[in-house]
C-alpha cells in the first residue's frame, strides 16, 4: 500500500498553543500504533482514544500541510517523525531537575522523560543533607553551582520540584542562568521574564479537588 | 492577639469547582505559614505565592461564612483546620495506584500523598513480572484481583498510571469496581459513568508544549 503524505513545511509559523498540544496527543496515538505494529493508520485510529474529532486532526496537520490520502490513511512512521520535528522532540534535550526532595527525587527516576527524548542531566537542591548524593546516576549539586552548571552544560528546560515558598525566587534565579521553559510542579504561579515559557502541573490541587468533590458525594 | 473566624457552615453546598481549586492553594499557603511558625496572616500575606487576589481569597471564604477580622487577619492553625475539613482532607482517604510502570512506581515513591492525608494501600497492574513485587511496602497485585481488593478496603480514589490505550478500559473496570474519582495520567480522555469524577495530569503533554516553544524560539 503506497500512502502519499505532503511534506510539512520547516518555517516557522505562528501555531497555536492548542495545536501543539494536540499534536503531542496525536505522537502518543502513533507512538502506541507503531508498537503494535501498525504501519498504515486512518483519522479515526488516530484519534480513537483522544478527545479529539478525526476532523480537528486533519485541521491541525494541514497547518503543517502534511495529510494523508485520502480513504488511505497516515504513514504511521513517518508521520510520527514528521510530529517529532514539528515539536522538536526528534533532538535530545538536555533538562535539570531543581529540587530534589520527595517529588524531585520521584521525577529522577521515572524514566518516562526518556520517551521525550529528555535527558536529565543535572539535578539541584539547596539541602546539604541532599548535595552530593547520587540518585539514577545523577549527582545532586548544591543550589549555588546552578549557575556554572546550567550554562557550562547548555541546559535550557528546568523542571521545578521545590516547595511553593521558594518556587518564584528559583524561578527567577533559573531565568537568569539561561532556562527558557520550566516545568513547574510547586502550586505557584510563576511571574517570569518574557521570554521564559512555563507549564503547570499541580497534582495535589488536581487530588483535593477530586476529594472534594467525593465528600460531597457523600454528605 | 484575638482572632476571630467566623464558623463555616458544614452544609453541603454547590461551590463552583474553581473555588475549591483555590481552596486547595490557600491551603498549601497556610501550611506553609504554619510551618514557618506564623500564627496570624492577612490576606495579603496567604495570597502572595498564589495568582490569587487578595479580594478573591476572601470572596471565596465567604461562601463558607468564615472570614479573618478587617485589620487583624487569620488564624492560621485554624483556618488550615477549616479548610481541610471543607475539602475532605481532614480525614485519610485509601488510594490504590493502578498500572506500576514507569510513572506509577515513581508514584508509589512518592511520599507527598502523605500531606494530603492520602494513604496508598493498594497498587496494581496486569503485567506478570510486576504481580507480586513490593514496592514501598505496597505489593503489586494482578488486575484480575483488583475488584476484590478495591472493595475490601473501600478504596474510592484511583491513581491512573497505565498506557493510553487500555486506560479507558481500566478506567470502566474502576467506576465498576466502586472507584468514584481518578487522577489521570494517561494522555486519553476518559469517558466514565457519571458518579465518576476525573482530573487528569499529562506531564508529557505539557513537556512537548515547551519543547515546542523553545524550538520556535530557536528556529
């Protein structure tokens, strides 16, 4: 089966923010029908266990100008490395974990960065009890060698694992050593220069309000 | 200094989500205040980390019909203890995390639960090299006993933590087996009964996000 699929453009263009998500959606999708083998996929395989219309996933990728043929389907491999371009994820980067308490130390080991092709390579923390020590390989370096070690090493995405109180002012401090995207898990909202992109992940917000709608419930 | 704090209403009411969300930070805000030994804060004081104003924190409050003395500020102890017990989380609540790969070892490691008073008494997964393991004192035990386990010990509160593709499936198996609120880890839009609540985290999802804009930045 021969299945044709547009080249998609290298340019730089102002794509939404929702797209890229999606598209992060789509890779997922692909990524799952690539181990199993699958080699030819249509819309609505793609997007079968996604909250996402086939419809709004032919949208997103005509942006790119990219799409299947029709009644033929998507290229599973390649379409796949042509969203890992779009995204970026095709290339290594190199992320810091900052903080390494409970969380932190969760986030060293889970192994799942490397699906994004994410490389932790530094991690910090301001503990002494905690610098110095190594945990999956990598040693933990006391809060004042961020600087040194994030430029020396080109590290530009940080993910941001320390306690709500101290989280604006390492932020800050990772702004000024070169960090252009954070991944922050404390329960702040981050206040950082322009050019520095920050995504929120707060489980504990996500869990009270689970248990807060539960014992509603069972009021 | 005398502080008063007007008792809030144990009424079940329907407060927006968005309220409760917040509740939550305040929350985070608050141990973090006692933690530091401060007995009495403002609101200023309780919102500063937080994208929240100080006039919404106390428009919030007030729909529990608890709210600090103008000019003399909250009881810190004693609006935690409100709070939690608004929330839920004044009492524990039995979690089980399903699927123990990658993401949900990490989980079971990770000892934050703790705070929110969270207790991880059971784990699970399909995989046969996984069944039987212990993890953080937690055996892993097979799917297959995972209706009898979850109702013996009255577990409502489900950690979501395996592949995309069979997590709707298990998701269905959980809102059968009594399950009433996931946290979702996988990137998939779950589609459960309505009695099931669900608040899903895609750290992946939002990893790409950035990636995806430090790319267009360097482009």
């Amino acid at each position: 089966m021969f299945v044709k699929i547009g080249t998609m453009s290298n340019k730089k263009r102002n794509i939404p923010q929702d797209t890229a998500s999606r598209l992060s959606l789509y890779l997922r999708s692909l990524r799952m029908l690539g181990k199993k083998r699958v080699d030819v996929a249509s819309s609505e395989e793609i997007t079968q266990f996604l909250n996402v219309t086939p419809v709004q996933f032919r949208k997103d990728l005509s942006y790119f100008g990219g799409f299947g043929k029709r009644g033929v389907g998507y290229d599973v491999a390649r379409l796949t490395r042509e969203i890992e371009r779009i995204l970026g994820t095709d290339a290594a980067w190199k992320i810091a974990i900052v903080g390494a308490g409970k969380l932190g130390s969760a986030l060293l080991g889970y192994s799942g960065f490397d699906e994004l092709n994410l490389q932790i390579v530094a991690a910090f923390d301001s503990d002494p009890g905690r610098i110095g020590k190594v945990r999956q390989g990598v040693r933990i370096e006391g809060a004042s060698r961020m600087k040194e070690i994030l430029k020396e090493k080109g590290i530009r995405i940080a993910v941001l694992a320390v306690p709500a109180d101290s989280a604006q002012k390492v932020g800050e401090e990772l702004a000024k050593c070169g960090i252009r995207a954070i991944l922050n898990f404390a329960p702040v909202n981050l206040i950082l220069p322009k050019g520095v992109s920050v995504s929120n992940v707060d489980m504990a917000s996500e869990l009270e309000s689970l248990i807060y709608k539960l014992k509603g419930e069972r009021a």
